[in-house]
C-alpha cells in the first residue's frame, strides 16, 4: 500500500528577469542583463537590503548548484557566505627601515615588511553568485591521495557526468600567472580529450 | 596534443573562474561511458605548449543513472499525484474471490444439509483412534476421547495355579 503522492507545488515565478542599470566606476552608467544558467541567475540585481543571511549558491562534487540558507544557531551562522580571506586580493610589499616605522623596539637599521592587502575590483565579480574556487578548496586526488586537484575546485576527480545536465567547473583565477610577466591570465580555454582506459582501470565503477 | 581536443570552448574569462559545462550525446560515441580529461589552457601558453595532462581532470561521461529508476514521465505522474490504479485491482480481486467462494460454499452445504451423510468419514477417524490398547485415561492426549464401545479387554500376562 503506497500513500497517495501529493503533487509537489511546481514552482513558477511570473516575475521576468529585467535588465537593470547601474554605475559602475562612479562615472560609468552600464546595462546589466541576468542570465539563467541551470537555475542560478547571473548578474541578477542586488537586493535593496544586504542581510548576511542572505541564501548563496554552492557546488557539490559534481559541479552542480545547490543553494545554502545561512542560520543562526546558538549564536553562530551557520552555512554562512563564503570566505575567501585574501585569495582574492593583491599584496603590496614595502620594506621600512626602524627610523621609518619609529617603533620602539626596533633599531634604526632593522628591516620591516609592510604588506596592504588591496581588495580586488569586485564590479564583475560580485555578480557571481556561485561559490569561487579558492586553494583551501582543493581536494587530494591519485592512488595515494597526494596530488592536488589544482586549479580546479569542481568537479571532483572520477565524478560521472551525465549527458543533458549542466555542470559548473570552477577553478582558482590567480593560479594562471604568467611565469614571464607575473600577470594574471585574461582569458582562458576549457578543453576536453578522449582518454583510453586500460583494462585493469575499467571495471572499478561500480555495477 | 590539443588536435586530441573533442572539444573547446571560446576563450572566457579567468576572473569569473566559472564555467557551466553541458555534456551532450554525441560526446559518448554510442558507447554508455566514456573517460574524458578536461584540461584549462591560459592564453599565456601556447597550443603547441599546452600539456593537458599537466593539470587535467579525469572524469566519466556516463549516458544516465546506473540504476534503473521512474523515468521522468513517471515521476511527473507520480508529482501530479496520478499513480496507476492497477493494484489496487488486483489486490482487490483475490480477497473477493475468496469470500464468493466462502459465501458460494455455505449455500451449498445449507441446502444440502439434509442429504450429507458422511457416517463412513467418522466411522474411519474413530478406528483409527480405537487403535490404542489400554484405557485411554491414562493417555492424556486421549482424556477427552469415549471410547465407550469398547471395554478393555482383561488382560492375564501370569497364569494361577488353578489354570
């Protein structure tokens, strides 16, 4: 005897995703246009209000989107937003003598490294409402579970894709540098190869 | 090499460090699954230059779930709350089969209830019971039993010195 399934309330939303504007640059004024992808809204505009619990969307292993809604429990948050600490931003050295920095427990000819963190533009970025991949997000992969699965963050190592479903890859921007120049790279390009699998490799999946 | 590449995307941008990917049919070949290696090529470097392997990721691009489950048609259906109705026939049918069986019997033993003799049936079960020597008081198993018809025969295991 199985209970009668009750339909799941389908949910439809009548509100149409609008372009909206903004200025960007305090000069700029610029046409920002959402876009939908596998459920999760790009450059969707800004609620009014910015609470910290305010829902934000994570990856599973396979790279799909699951949203998080952040609580308050005991006086922590709980699945709160993400913290990217200072991945995310540039570090400016400068090396100050003792004379400069005047404290008094260093000598006049002691060295001292100062470094500013500069917050990145975050005009684009904060558009993005998925969860960026960060280096404290990347996971051991091989036999022997030793090599690191940089730059990406996700999909996990082995994970199976199936057709006709969309998977977000996610991987750490500042891990393209440029060796010769020190820059960052602009663009990039995801490519994918067909792999042989050698006979003793397949037949470990299960069933 | 990239000319191994089946596939590549136009140049995106690093700084979103995002980028949904939809694996299609046409990527398995006929085949159920197949192993892939996704690679990231910064513009920095070169094609010749690029080494997938260098920080690949192997995946599996499998046709569908292993497990043979609802189909989506099926579980719209369910979600709509529209489930076949055929067990329910089926369950219904056996115990209603069994009470017109019950029902039909009883009308027939009442009707025939003045032309039943079934003396032959009891008169074998008592024979079998009567096969027991002794009184059948002392078998507990037979306390309830009459076995009035026949007495216990006398039994003489010693001779007197009469006889």
């Amino acid at each position: 005897y199985r209970n009668a399934v009750k339909p799941r309330p389908t949910t439809t939303t009548s509100e149409e995703i609008k372009p909206w504007l903004r200025t960007i640059y305090s000069t700029q004024v610029e046409v920002v246009t959402p876009t939908v992808i596998a459920g999760v809204t790009f450059s969707a505009k800004p609620p009014m209000t910015s609470d910290a619990l305010h829902p934000w969307i994570s990856l599973d292993k396979l790279g799909s989107p699951k949203t998080k809604n952040p609580e308050i429990k005991k006086g922590r948050t709980v699945n709160g937003q993400p913290d990217y600490s200072t991945y995310f931003q540039t570090v400016h050295t400068t090396m100050l003598s003792g004379a400069e920095v005047g404290a008094h427990n260093m000598d006049s000819n002691d060295i001292y490294n100062q470094e500013i963190f500069e917050d990145e533009d975050k005009t684009y970025v904060s558009l993005n409402p998925i969860i960026r991949c960060t280096p404290d997000r990347y996971r051991n992969k091989g036999l022997a579970k030793d090599v690191s699965s940089e730059p990406f963050c996700t999909p996990f190592e082995n994970v199976e894709w199936k057709i006709d479903h969309t998977y977000f890859v996610t991987w750490f921007t500042k891990f393209f540098e440029d060796p010769a120049t020190d820059k960052i790279a602009e663009k990039v390009r995801l490519h994918a190869f067909y792999v042989k699998e050698k006979s003793h490799e397949k037949g470990f999946g299960k069933r | 090499s990239l000319k191994g590449a089946f596939f590549s995307t136009e140049w995106v941008k690093n700084v979103d460090g995002l980028y949904a990917m939809e694996p299609t049919e046409e990527w398995l070949q006929d085949k159920y699954e197949k192993r892939i290696l996704l690679a990231i090529q910064p513009d920095y470097i070169t094609d010749e230059e690029f080494d997938p392997w260098a920080h690949g990721l192997l995946l599996h691009v499998i046709m569908g779930s292993r497990v043979f489950k609802n189909t989506k048609e099926q579980l719209a259906l369910q979600d709509a709350g529209l489930s076949d109705d055929t067990w329910y026939y089926v369950a219904l049918t056996m115990p209603t089969m069994v009470v017109v069986a019950c029902v039909a019997m009883y009308f027939f033993l009442h009707l025939n209830k003045n032309h039943r003799d079934i003396r032959d049936v009891r008169q074998f079960a008592v024979n079998q019971k009567h096969r027991v020597l002794g009184s059948f008081k002392s078998y507990n198993k037979y306390k309830k039993l009459k076995n009035r018809p026949y007495s216990e025969l006398p039994t003489h295991s010693k001779k007197t010195s009469k006889q």
